[in-house]
C-alpha cells in the first residue's frame, strides 16, 4: 500500500532537491546525503523521506500514472464553479470575485463568509473553497497515521474526556517497544510515511525518553514524524528536532484569552503560542487550530483563530467540533452544527488559498459521518488514520464514541481509498 508517488530529482542545490512528477515540477527539503539528481524518492511535508530504487519506482509509476490523470479529471469535474448563478447575494459574489481574482480577502469578508445563513450562500461557500483548493493544490490528499501512546494526561482541559477529570477512564501507556512496533506495523506493512506520536501531557515520558523514541523510529524507518504530547518545553522542542522529529501537533484550541483562561486552568494561551514560534523557528512543520463551539466563542473568535493559524506559518490547519464528554464540566454543553465547522474549513480555504492543507478532523466525523466526504469538498485536503493498536485506542476517549475506534487500519485505509477514489483525489503529499 502506497500513500505517495515516487518523484525524480531533477537537480540539488544546497538542501533544496527540485522533484518532478509526471512533469510537474516541485521542492523538497533534502536530508540525504549521497542524494543526487536522477534518483528517485519519496516525499511527505516537504521532505526527502527516503531513496528507492529505479525499477522500484518506474513499476509504481506505470501503475499510478493512469489512475493519477484519471483522478485528476474526476477533481476537476466536481470543482468546477458557476459564479453567475442566478438570485445571490451581491455582496457575496463579489467577495467571491475577489478570491476568484487572486486578492487577499479583508477580516470584514471572512467575517460576513462565517456568518452566511441562507443555504444556498453557503452551499456555494463550500464549493468556492473547493475549486480554490483544486486551483492551488489540485488533487492531492495527505494520508497521515496517528499513534496515540499514552492517554495519561496531568491536565485539567474542561472539555477533554482524558483530562484529570475523568476518574473512570481506562489509563495507558504504551512501551517503548510497543511504540516501535505500531510503527513498524504503520510504515512497513500499511505503508504509511508520516507520522504522528500523541498522547495526554504525560511527564511519565521524560524529554529522553521522547528523543529516544523519535530518533529510534527514524534509524530503524524512513518516515516524517510529528510529535504532539503538549507542552514539552522549548528546550525539548529543539531536543526533538535533533532527534529527527519534523513536525509539531499543537492546537492553541482558542485565540480568545478569556475562553482559553476558562478551559486550561493552570495553563495560559502564550506559552502555547512561544512553543508553536519556536517550532517554526526550529524548523518544524506546524499543524495546528483550534476547536469550534465552545462555550462563550463567537464568529469573530473563530475568525481571529483562523487569522492566527495562518500568522503560526501553519502547514496544515486542525479544526474540529468540541464534542461533549460526560465526565467533564462540558458534559451538558451541545456540540456545534456541521455546518458552523465546514464554514470554518472553507474560510480557511480562502484565508489562505495557495498551500494550506486542511484536515477533516476525526472529531468532525463523530459529530457528522458524512464529515469526510463534506469537509473534503468544502475546501479540506487531509486526513488522519488512526493507527494505534485497537486494545489502547478505545480507551483514547478525548470524546465518547470516537468515528472509526472500532476498525482495524486496513479497513480504515480502504474506506478513505474508495471515498478519495470516488472524489477523484490522490492519497499523496507532492511536497511544495
Ligand atoms: N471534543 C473535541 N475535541 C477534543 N479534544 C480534546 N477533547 C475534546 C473534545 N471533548 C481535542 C483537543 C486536543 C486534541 C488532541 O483533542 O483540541 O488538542
């Protein structure tokens, strides 16, 4: 199973690799030392994750090249916009033209998108922020895996169901070994080349022990790896960086100081911030966002939270639904509509048009089962697998009956592969 397509290095300039693929021509950071052009390579995030050899990768071509102009007619089809449709609004078309155009949308235009009412206007939000994303991105769609390690967690987030508030969960920890394994399990026999190491904030796992983990996977396999275990510091940041890890999982979860004082007691919203600069200056990709429907957030909050994802110079955008748990204080609050989070996506799209990825969050597919499908023709272009072993995730419970806890990976991996198929989108990451 393959979640990228083989691209050639057509030349090498300092460590930037220029990479065609089926003519089209991209970058790539590059971390190999005897790289040179001619050979052929894996890429995920940006980066040169590993060499293969030729015959390898002209079979996997012929394969792909096919089906990739195939999907790549299907996307095109299904994105394809009619701007002079009769009886809407005129300030919304002309906000619309205006992105259509290529001009960087004023906060007031966001705003009135965010707060569009009538269905039919944002109906065609959606598929604005599709077509954008086909112009700019055009069908690629990132497949990343996600292992959840540990679901300790000495927190007390008021809306997360692994918190110090639930006193029934289940707790875990994971071994090294038992880490080593899943990744060995995610990577050499489902494929997958980028991956992400979660867990609850959990100092059973010193900065070491981390480093240890990190830079074990990436001797043993090539893969991208991002770490997201909270708040580990600026000085475990870079720790991590050494060791190989290349992205960040962060979420600030609300720009608003006053919600985020409220739901991270003990914790303030500008250390998230230092870790998430730091990360960017370090080198890390940034996924991050935050969570929609909180209590007490406004339009003009998740407007501000998209606004700050795109100053964190953010790689991919995470935006999902608060989802009630009941052993939180925010057992009784409602979760917000599908459509308040898949206007969120889709003015994230127009936010930031040209190279955003957006995930469909996990989260927004236990809220809605057709999240995927919704979130991915409203401006989205990722996706996260669960690939945990099935004894731990069931008891990750951040909220309760989590989409997908009970499939295995295989069955995960080919219900995304027939929903990317049937909307004409690659599992790939092409890099920039
Ligand atoms: N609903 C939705 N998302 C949640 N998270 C934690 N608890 C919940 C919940 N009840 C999200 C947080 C965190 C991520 C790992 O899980 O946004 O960043």
């Amino acid at each position: 199973m393959c979640y990228a397509i083989p691209g050639k290095v057509t030349s090498i300039i300092d460590k930037i690799a220029k990479i065609s693929y089926f003519g089209e021509e991209k970058q790539a950071i590059n971390e190999i030392d005897d790289l040179k052009a001619g050979d052929y390579i894996y890429a995920q995030g940006g980066y040169i994750i590993k060499k293969l050899p030729e015959a390898e990768a002209l079979s996997i071509l012929a394969v792909w090249k096919e089906t990739f102009f195939d999907l790549q007619e299907v996307d095109l089809r299904l994105s394809k916009l009619d701007l002079e449709e009769k009886g809407l609004d005129k300030k919304l078309t002309i906000i619309l033209d205006k992105a259509a155009d290529g001009a960087v949308l004023k906060d007031s235009e966001l705003l009135y998108l965010l707060n569009l009412e009538k269905d039919s206007e944002i109906q065609l939000l959606y598929k604005f922020a599709n077509f954008l994303r086909q112009k700019h991105l055009k069908n690629s769609c990132c497949v990343h895996g996600i292992i959840e390690f540990s679901n300790y967690c000495n927190q007390a987030c008021a809306y997360c169901g692994i918190s110090t508030h639930n006193k029934e969960v289940k707790r875990y920890r994971m071994s090294k070994e038992g880490i080593f394994a899943a990744a060995d399990t995610a990577i050499n026999q489902y494929g997958f080349q980028a991956l992400v190491l979660q867990s609850g904030e959990d100092t059973h796992y010193s900065v070491d022990d981390l480093v240890e983990i990190v830079s074990t996977i990436k001797k043993r396999w090539p893969c991208l790896i991002f770490i997201s275990c909270g708040e580990v510091g600026l000085v475990g940041l870079k720790r991590l960086y050494e060791a190989g890890a290349r992205g960040l999982l962060m979420r600030f979860e609300s720009s608003n100081l006053e919600v985020y004082k409220k739901l991270h007691p003990g914790r303030e919203l500008k250390s998230r911030l230092a870790h998430l600069e730091e990360a960017y200056k370090l080198g890390y990709l940034i996924i991050t966002g935050g969570l929609i429907g909180l209590p007490g957030q406004t339009k003009e909050d998740l407007l501000r939270d998209i606004l700050l994802t795109r100053s964190l110079h953010t790689e991919m955008y995470t935006f999902g639904p608060f989802l009630p748990h009941p052993s939180t204080p925010l057992a009784k609050t409602p979760p917000p509509p599908t459509k308040d989070i898949l206007k969120v996506l889709a003015v994230a799209r127009l936010a930031d048009p040209v190279n955003a990825k957006i995930l469909v969050t996990t989260g927004f597919e236990t809220l809605d089962p057709e999240a995927r499908e919704l979130g991915l023709m409203a401006g989205a272009n990722s996706v996260m697998l669960n690939v945990t072993p099935e004894e731990y995730s069931k008891n990750y419970s951040i909220y309760p009956n989590r989409a997908h806890s009970n499939e295995g990976i295989q069955e995960q991996i080919e219900t995304t592969l027939s929903l990317l198929r049937s909307i004409g989108r690659a599992p790939t990451d092409l890099g920039i």
